[in-house]
C-alpha cells in the first residue's frame, strides 16, 4: 500500500529538471534567432551592395504606400556541362556591312608627309596608278606631291582615262595594251554591252592599263670616265680633274633609321625615301668626290658623290650642306644634315645608287 502511494506521488510531483536540459534550450534559441536574422538581413544587404555596384537586375518597386525602393530580381541558375570538344568561332565586324571592292574613283586630298607610294599602299593599289591618273597635277613626278593638292584615286590598278572625240574602244585599248573586253566588263564603267557608246569628258577605267611615265625630271645621266671618274651633263656640276679617291663598292646607310618614310624604290620613284628628321645627319655611303654641292631643282639641297668605280650616289632634300664640290669624302662621313627642301611634302633622306648611269635598286646593296 505505501508503495502505491509513493509511486503516486513520485507522478503527480515530477523531480527538478538538471542544468544541461535549460543550457541546451538557450543554445536552440540563440541559433534560431541568429539564422532568422540572416535571412531577415542578407536581402537587404544584397540590395545596397547590388545598387551601389549598378548590378542590372536592381530593378525599382513602388510600394502600395508610394514609396519607392529597389528590389533584386534573382535570376534562375542553370548548370551548363561544356562538353571538351567544341568549336571556335572569332567575330566578324563585318557580317553585317561586308567590304567590297570600289567601283568608282573617290577624291584624296595630299596631307602633310603623304608620299605616292604610301598613298598607293592606302587604298591598294600600285603607285605608277597614281601618276597614271592624275598627271595633270603631278606630271609624272612623285615628288611634285604637295599638301592640299586633289588627287583621283582609281578603284583599280591600271588608268583612269577621260575619253575624247574619236576614241574607240579598239584604238584606247591598243593604246593602253588591254583586251576591248576589260574596258566593257568593268563594273564601274556601265556600259551598255550591246550599245557601248561613250560620250567625250566621261572618266572610263582602264583596268591593267599601261603607259610610259615622263621621268624627264630626274637628274641626267652621269658616266664613269677615265681616272676622274665621272663625265656630267647636269648644270653646276664640278670637274674634279684628277682628284682621286675610289670607293670599296659597297655601300652602307646613309642615315641613322634603317627604313623608309615615304616611297620605294619603282619604277616612277628611281630611289628610296630614307626616315630622317629635320637636322638629321647624313653619312657618306662609300668614298668617293663630290661632283654636285647645291640645289637642284625638285631635289632641293643635294649632294652627289662620284666614288670612281662605275657608281655614283645621291643624297636630296638636305636641310643644309656641309661640304662644297671637289672634295674627297671617306665612308661613314657627315656630309650634311636631312631636310625637307624642294619637292618634299615631310623631312626624309631621298637617296639613289646609280651605276654606269643606271639607276639600280640601293636595297640589292645597302649593308
């Protein structure tokens, strides 16, 4: 009985609970309400780094009160297996407007510094395509080339040709040695195939046309001869009697840049446009005697040096001129200082190799 009744009261008067079961209850809640903060704080947190760095998906809620704020549109995520073989495809700029061919000639107006063979090179096509078409202001001559001038840049290799009373299209393409049929198939001359009538002042193209270039400009031809070296037919040229100081027949660079600044060597430019700035020195190719110390027409201020074995070498455009005619010069020597005066549209070394006469290639033997 007094068992019973023990057993009773141990039920209805439960013991005191231990200290582990309430520090276990205060550790659960401080979790819970740490991890309702995060989520509480990690929305709007987001939002104001989101706002200040311009994320693209802030986008701007007006509340029901009238208060406007920002909210973060969340984006789907979507896992993307790349597969190790793929193909490559590098962009395009020019799908959507495609580069063609011109058809039809455009104007250029000369800059300071433009040459004809970097003119050429521009719109892709040969530099003799140039004076082809535009002698009227060039005569021919590359370095007639001024600022402001207007030039006619063809579509095409070969000559822009204004067609005159009693031009056939047999006696033009004779004239310029192509085929009737290059004239007649050239988009840009629309002719009428079955018709081909020109009337005279039309520009018609010539592609792959051809005519002799006036190089009546250039400096006469100088002949070696005898111990002296040279005979001259070009005014203000000296007699260096028996002065004699031969070259080794090899020449170096006359100047400190080893490149070009202008045209090439061609074959209406019969020399190389050499980088040199303004006061600029310039060196003697090879030894030799200066036969010409002065100005010479479109070349301006020039040196020439006959070096007494067959070669001579020129040097225009020179700012100013160190030495007089007559004297000896040795390889490597300043002989004066790079310019702009003459023909020059830009400061550059214009030089030539000639031999017996012959204008020869100066990079075959520059070193």
């Amino acid at each position: 009985m007094d068992q019973e009744i023990n057993k009773e009261q141990k039920q209805t008067n439960p013991e005191p609970r231990g200290w582990q079961f309430w520090v276990s209850w205060i550790v659960t809640g401080v979790l819970v309400a740490l991890l309702i903060s995060i989520l509480y704080w990690q929305p709007i947190l987001a939002r104001e780094l989101d706002a200040k760095n311009g994320d693209p998906r802030s986008i701007q809620v007006e509340s029901s009160a009238g208060v406007s704020y920002e909210a973060l549109a969340n984006m789907p995520y979507f896992e993307v297996v790349v597969d190790e073989v793929f193909l490559e495809r590098n962009t395009d700029t020019q799908t959507i407007a495609p580069t063609r061919p011109r058809s039809e000639p455009i104007k250029y107006t000369v800059q300071s510094g433009d040459a004809v063979f970097s003119i050429a090179n521009k719109y892709n096509i040969s530099p003799e395509t140039v004076l082809f078409s535009n002698y009227d202001v060039l005569q021919d001559d590359p370095h007639s080339l001024r600022p402001d001038q207007e030039l006619i840049i063809p579509p095409t290799d070969g000559i822009l040709y204004e067609w005159e009373e009693g031009d056939t299209l047999e006696s033009v393409a004779l004239e310029f040695s192509v085929e009737v049929e290059d004239i007649l198939n050239w988009t840009g001359n629309e002719l009428d195939l079955t018709n081909p009538e020109i009337e005279p002042g039309k520009l018609v193209m010539i592609p792959g046309g051809k005519r002799e270039l006036n190089q009546s400009f250039y400096i006469r031809t100088i002949y070696a001869e005898g111990k002296s070296g040279v005979y001259t037919t070009i005014g203000g040229a000296c007699d260096v009697g028996e002065v004699y100081n031969p070259g080794a027949g090899y020449f170096i660079w006359p100047a400190d840049n080893h490149y070009l600044s202008g045209n090439d060597f061609w074959s209406g430019h019969l020399g190389i446009d050499i980088a040199a700035g303004t006061g600029a020195p310039i060196y003697a190719a090879d030894s030799g005697v200066i036969v010409f110390s002065g100005w010479y027409s479109s070349y301006g201020n020039m040196i020439m040096i006959d070096h007494q074995n067959g070669y001579h070498t020129v040097y225009a455009h020179l700012n100013s001129i160190n030495l007089s005619c007559g004297t000896i010069v040795y390889q490597g020597q300043i002989i004066g200082n790079a310019g702009s005066t003459g023909n020059s549209t830009g400061p550059h070394l214009h030089f030539e190799i000639r031999y017996m006469g012959a204008f020869v290639n100066p990079w075959d033997y520059l070193y």
